[in-house]
C-alpha cells in the first residue's frame, strides 16, 4: 500500500515515510492509493478477539510496511488497560466512549500507538536523524501527544496553544508535563493561527536545511499525519463488533455514526472505515457555533470569513478543518490540481465552493449540524437527567446533533454517539450547564459534579492541583519558530 499527497498525486510514499514526514513535501496531506476493503467475512472474524487484535488487523490493511505480529506488539502494548466501551443508553442511542486513556481525551487512542508506530517507521526507512514534533493544539492533541513522546529516545515535542483558548485543566494538563524533551508555548491567536504557523515552519525549507545540519527532522502528532488517523479506524470497527456482540445491531446491518468535529480528523476515519465496508449509512458531522462545515455540508461552499467564537467545546473552536482536505480529494476523483485550487483560495480569499457531482456524493453520505452554546447546557443537563449519563461539552454537541437528525430524517437505524473527552476535563462548564452556576474553581466545580452524580474526579484530573508548572513560553504568531529555534535551530 502506497499513498499520494492530495496536492500532487504523482508523489508516492510508502506508509512508513508517511507517518515520519507527517505532511507531503508540497504541503498536502497523504491518501492511500487504493482505499483498503474489508475481505468478506473480514469484519465477522473478528467478533471474538480483543482490542489490540482488532486494532493490528485493520492498521495492516494500510501498513503494508509492516507484519502482523509487529503491529499486534506495537496494540498491545499502546492498549494495555485501555478501555474503549460502547453504552447503550436506550432509544437506539450508543455512546462510543474514547476517554479513558491517561489524558482523557479520545487523542489517546491514536497517541499511545502513534510513538510506536514512529519508531518502527523510522527503522524502517532507515531515518538516523533525531525526530523533532510539532504540534498545534485545540487543547487535547497537545497534551496525548505529551504524554506518548515524553522521554521517548531520539524524540522531542514542542506543543504550541491558544492563549486563552483551552480549559483550565487542558493548560494545567500541558504547562506541568515532565520530560526533558518536552516544550509546551502559548501562542497569542487562536487554533486556526497556531496550525497555520506549525504548517509553515513545515513547507520552509531553510529551516529544513537548518535542522538537518543539526542531524535533526521535523514531524507531527497533529490528525494530518495518517499515523494519527489510522488508529482512529480502528474503534470504530471495534465499536460495531461490540454492539453487535451486545445484539444492539445485526451484523451486517446499517448504523449511524455522529462526531463532534474540529479538524475533520475524527469523523474521517469513520468515513474511511466506511469505505473499507463498516455498514454505516450516514456520518453526522456535528459542530459547535464555529459552524463552518455545517455551512460547507449543505451548500457546497466552504467560507472561514466568520467571526471565531470561544466556546464551552473548545478543541472543536477551528475555522480551518486541515482534514477536510483529504475528503476533498477524494470526491475530485483524485484530482489534485482541483485540491490544490481549493486550498490556494482557502488561504488567499478564505473560501471556496464544491459543486455538481462531488457535492451531491458529500451529502450522500453526510449530514451536518451545529449546537449553539445554549443547546449544548440543555444537551449536557438532559441527559442527565434523562440517562443518568454525564457528557462533556463536545460530547453534548454530538448528541444534540444526534437527536436533530433523527428528528429531521426519522432515521431510527442505531445511532453510535462518539464520547471524545471525560466530563472532568471541562468540569466548569459541565457543572454550569447541570446546577445553572459553578463557584470555585476548577477542581472545587469538578468535586461538586462528582458529588452530584455519584462519581470520582478522576486522578489524572485532581493530581493536577499539586503539580509544578514547568513551561510558561509564551510567542506572538508570527515568531512561533523564534520560539523554538535557540533550542534546535542552533548549536548549544
Ligand atoms: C480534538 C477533539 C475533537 C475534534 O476532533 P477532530 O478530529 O479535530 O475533528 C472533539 N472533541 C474533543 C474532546 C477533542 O479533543
């Protein structure tokens, strides 16, 4: 299996030099040559095994570079007491929870396996160089990736966020990571600006050549590198099984799927799953009031020229979903001089319009939504009343989506609601939405939600209290590489 860049799909890397460069050489983002299909009774053989078994099944069907026993080491390790159920919560509706890896947020599920997955790469193509990570962050991605590159030798991470832009225990989570390879900056801008600036430092080739004198590469833990999307396949399949294990579904028969979305990271791979023949009938695109991709799914026109609102679902405030890119290629037909038009106005006029054909197969297969922030209290103070189930804010973006769609279109097929993050993580918002007020702060809110619903805060959370901060960097935009270069850019 090899895989083409959407902006110039005569260049071809293998799996292994994908997951190591993390974004092509020209700026576009890797696409298997051939989407990978699931055998028939594929899917069936693997009711019975277990996670890592089902993980390494799927990831060989798109890592050909490596055998099966190697990526079944690389699940079992990377899953090891990794918990990904599906509850059923009556009414057809299944939460699909993702959060309960070491930081809270479904990005663990991809950056646990995502530094195994580097290793391997890196041997096999043979890269001697130290790898260096960049990483944009909403908010979650910054501190999964942390976590899974911590201490891990010949990496380092450098993390940048929104000032401003995340919850309390998101910063708390990223601004006291230990390892000495570890950096963590705030930037002075938004998510959008944050990506936008780790882009460019990519594409440069100074600094390229700059590092590679130092014996350094640059690459990236963001949901452009496949290495994060791959793994994100996986659960969703896995999800299937086990509902079709808990007799919720009939296997072989159609279900639904809605994601809360930001960088179209997450709601890709269950579109690739799809194609890989998972029976999923309709993907439901569901978003916060930066509704961009609401607007993009049912006109065709994709505008970021809007105001950006900082919202309670903060890792989904992104006017600039990178991953969309990789469905657009696909429904050109491969073609990527009409990619590379799209993503020349996206940067030059902010906008750009999908029309005929294509538009019609996107809204085949996808319906969109979007929650304003009143919904979302209503959404989160609902269900718990009505199913004694505590969501967090992106969470309830979702099910409110969830709930619309099945209103507009009556389809009652079941609905697979994905969980990205624990309700702890954004304790003041949650608690606001259930109790109307939240006093204290943001661990006081999150005892008083787990006095409420009989629960724990959950020790990754409350163990934060009492760690040292260790990074306070702080950068305008516009010096995000200045930021970092005294570190690698330059002998010490
Ligand atoms: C990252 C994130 C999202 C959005 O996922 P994408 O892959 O960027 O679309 C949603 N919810 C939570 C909690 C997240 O951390």
């Amino acid at each position: 299996m090899r895989y083409v860049s959407t902006r110039d799909d005569t260049a071809r890397a293998s799996g292994a030099q994908a997951i190591v460069s993390g974004l092509a050489p020209d700026g576009g983002l890797y696409f298997p040559e051939h989407m990978p299909r699931f055998a028939p009774e594929g899917l069936a053989a693997l009711l019975t095994a277990d996670y890592p078994t089902r993980a390494a099944h799927i990831l060989a069907q798109w890592l050909t570079d490596f055998a099966l026993p190697d990526l079944l080491g690389m699940c079992r390790a990377a899953y090891a007491g990794f918990d990904l159920p599906v509850k059923a919560l009556g009414d057809g509706l299944h939460a699909l929870e993702l959060f309960h890896g070491p930081t809270l947020a479904f990005k663990d599920v991809a950056l646990q396996l995502l530094p195994h997955l580097l290793k391997a790469s890196g041997e096999f193509v043979g890269e001697s160089r130290d790898i260096l990570i960049l990483v944009a962050t909403s908010g979650d991605t910054g501190k999964a990736a942390l976590e899974g590159f911590a201490d891990v030798p010949g990496v380092s991470i450098c993390v940048f966020y929104p000032e401003g832009g995340v919850s309390e225990a998101q910063r708390l989570q990223m601004v006291t990571q230990t390892g000495d390879n570890t950096r963590v900056v705030a930037v002075r801008g938004n998510f959008d600006d944050a990506q936008t600036g780790v882009k460019k430092i990519f594409t440069d080739p100074a600094i390229a050549a700059l590092l590679d004198e130092r014996g350094v590469v640059l690459s990236s833990a963001n949901s452009i590198n496949l290495g994060r999307l791959l793994p994100q396949i996986a659960y969703y399949c896995s999800a299937y099984l086990d509902m079709v294990k808990a007799g919720s579904v009939a296997m072989g028969d159609e279900i639904n799927i809605c994601v809360p979305t930001g960088n179209f990271g997450n709601i890709l791979a269950a579109h690739f799953a799809r194609e890989m023949g998972l029976p999923v009938h309709t993907l439901v695109c569901a978003s916060n009031v930066n509704n961009v991709l609401t607007d993009f799914m049912r006109t065709g026109v994709y505008d970021r020229n809007r105001a950006f609102h900082l919202t309670t679902s903060p890792s989904m405030d992104i006017l600039i979903s990178s991953n969309l890119e990789r469905l657009l290629f696909e429904l050109s037909d491969r073609d990527d001089g009409q990619v590379r038009g799209f993503m020349a106005a996206l940067s030059s006029t902010g906008q750009y319009r999908l029309t005929g054909a294509a538009l019609e197969r996107l809204q085949a297969g996808f319906w969109a939504g979007f929650a304003d922030e009143q919904a979302v209290a209503d959404e989160i103070k609902q269900t718990f009343a009505a199913q004694n189930y505590l969501i967090d804010p992106h969470t309830a973006v979702a099910f409110r989506i969830a709930r619309d769609y099945r209103a507009a279109t009556g389809d009652a097929r079941p609905m697979l609601v994905t969980a990205t993050a624990s309700p702890y993580k954004f304790g003041r918002a949650v608690l606001e939405a259930l109790a109307g007020a939240a006093v204290g702060d943001d661990f006081a809110c999150c005892d008083q939600l787990a006095a409420l619903s009989g629960q724990q805060t959950p020790e990754a959370i409350a163990a934060l209290k009492t760690r040292p901060v260790r990074h306070r960097a702080i950068c305008d935009i516009a010096d995000m590489w200045g930021a970092i270069e005294p570190i690698w850019g330059q002998n010490s």
